[in-house]
C-alpha cells in the first residue's frame, strides 16, 4: 500500500514526518494518516511525493509497468537509450562481439537519474556495504557519480566518490571502496583498476559493481572473467544483468534486434567461460 511504500521511503532518506510534512505544506497529521493507511495523498500531490525520493508515481504505487521484471525494465531502458547496441564492436580484448555496451552516450538528467538508480539498487539488493564508489576510466565518471546520487537520494547512504585518481576524495585505508563499471568481458581492464587502486592507495576494492556481465572466460584459463578476479583479488563481482538476460530479453521481443540472436548465440558459446 502507499503509506507502507512511504514510511520505507521516509525513513531510508532518514527524515521525520514533520520534516516530510513541510516539504509538501500539509500537515504533520496528514502524513501520520498516509503512513498509517488512514487516508491516501491527494493525486495532485503524487507528482511532488515522487519527485522528492526519485522515483517514479509507478515505484510510488508499487506498479510494474507492462509486468516487467527489474532485469527487463534495464534491458529495456539500455535499449531504449541507444546504450545496448547490435552490430559488430572490437572490445577493448581484441575479441569482435555482436553486442555493446555505450553507457558513455547517457547525457540527458533523466538518462544518468535513471542508471544511477539502477546502481544503487544493485548495490542495495547485493548487500554491498560501502562508503566509497571509485572509477578509473572516463567513461564511468557520469555513472559513479549519478550512483553516489542515487544511493543518497533513495537510500538515505551518503558515499565519497573518486575519478580517475583525480576529481572528488582520495580513498584512504578506512575506506570500504566498490568500482563502478559498465561491463566486463575479458576482464583486463577490471584487473588494471583493481591494480591501480593496489599501487596508488594500498587497498583492495571489496566489491565491483557493473551493468552488464559478459560471462566471458578470461584470457588465460576457462574460467570466466568474473570467477577469476573474485578469486584472485577476494573482491566480489555483481552485475544487474548477464548475457543471458539479453539472450532472455531479444527472444521474449522485450527489445528490438531479434535478428543478431544468433550472432549472440554463437559468440556467447565461443567465449563462454565456466
């Protein structure tokens, strides 16, 4: 019900009603009733409620649109923002994938709000615990700091950011730091910024958070990229899809390019790592 999506959403923004209650210019009672599912907010008022946490009226009344699960509503929102892309891409291992990730293309306020959001739910939802998010290449710079917005905005968790071992807080050896990154495949460049970070600051990343796993084995044994590196570093890898999921996504017509399904297919098994 909406008083109980309110209360959650309250108290994890850590506010009080009163506080709340200024906000939206009603008072203090009215938001008690709301929470208490006495009486419900005027629909005018929704647009404004909703707004205030970041959300949509739809996350507001608990409606999934279409049904969608979380993983395809990300699927659908990369698709839709020309950041999941069907062709023919060199990546950055040599190996020429029918699939890309673009998340460097995001530009709008509501592209980098929304991925933001979807990061900060993978990180809540993966129980990360962490009160620093770094990136070390400039095409996760937009993305680590919508996160840090996000978790802050939704969450009530405020988190230092670093980019690029230049802009905002240096880490230090208190810091429970998670990488933020678009997606991995043969798991260089990931081993490169768990490297930097190593050199720079003498601290290992507890978690690295990405959008899209690969699944692919990494270039030196069957085992994939993200088995490695959690076995090598002790860190932990989540994801909030995998190649599977887009296989899922394409067959389902969920996203357009249901042509490229085989190309997908045929490379998913060629690189598949264990």
């Amino acid at each position: 019900m909406i008083g109980d999506k309110l209360k959650s959403l309250r108290k994890n923004k850590n506010i009080t009603q009163d506080e709340l209650s200024r906000f939206l210019s009603v008072s203090p009672q009215a938001v008690s009733k709301w929470e208490r599912n006495l009486s419900t907010p005027d629909i005018s008022a929704l647009p404004v409620i909703a707004g205030y946490f970041g959300i949509t009226i739809d996350e507001l009344l608990s409606y999934k649109p279409d049904s969608l699960t979380y993983k395809e509503r990300f699927i659908r929102f990369m698709s839709d923002n020309g950041a999941l892309k069907f062709g023919s891409y060199t990546l950055s291992s040599g190996r020429v994938s029918p699939y890309e990730i673009h998340t460097e293309k995001f530009s709008d306020g509501s592209q980098l709000a929304k991925i933001g959001e979807f990061y900060a739910e993978c990180i809540r939802d993966s129980n990360v615990r962490t009160n620093f998010l770094y990136a070390n290449t400039y095409k996760e710079s937009h993305i680590v700091t919508a996160a840090a917005m996000a978790m802050f905005q939704k969450y009530g968790i405020d988190v230092k950011v670093c980019i690029e071992n230049r802009s905002g807080s240096l880490p230090t050896a208190g810091d429970s730091v998670t990488i933020i990154k678009d997606t991995t495949a043969s798991g260089k460049t990931l081993r490169w910024m768990i490297e930097s970070l190593k050199d720079n600051y003498g601290i290992v990343p507890t978690d690295v958070v990405i959008a899209v796993d690969r699944c692919e084995k990494d270039e030196t044994s069957p085992f994939t990229a993200k088995h490695r590196i959690e076995k090598d570093y002790g860190v932990r890898v989540h994801s909030i899809i995998d190649v599977d999921d887009i296989v899922h996504a394409l067959k389902n017509k969920i996203i357009p390019g249901a042509d490229f399904l085989p190309d997908i297919e045929e490379y998913r098994e060629k690189y598949k790592g264990l």
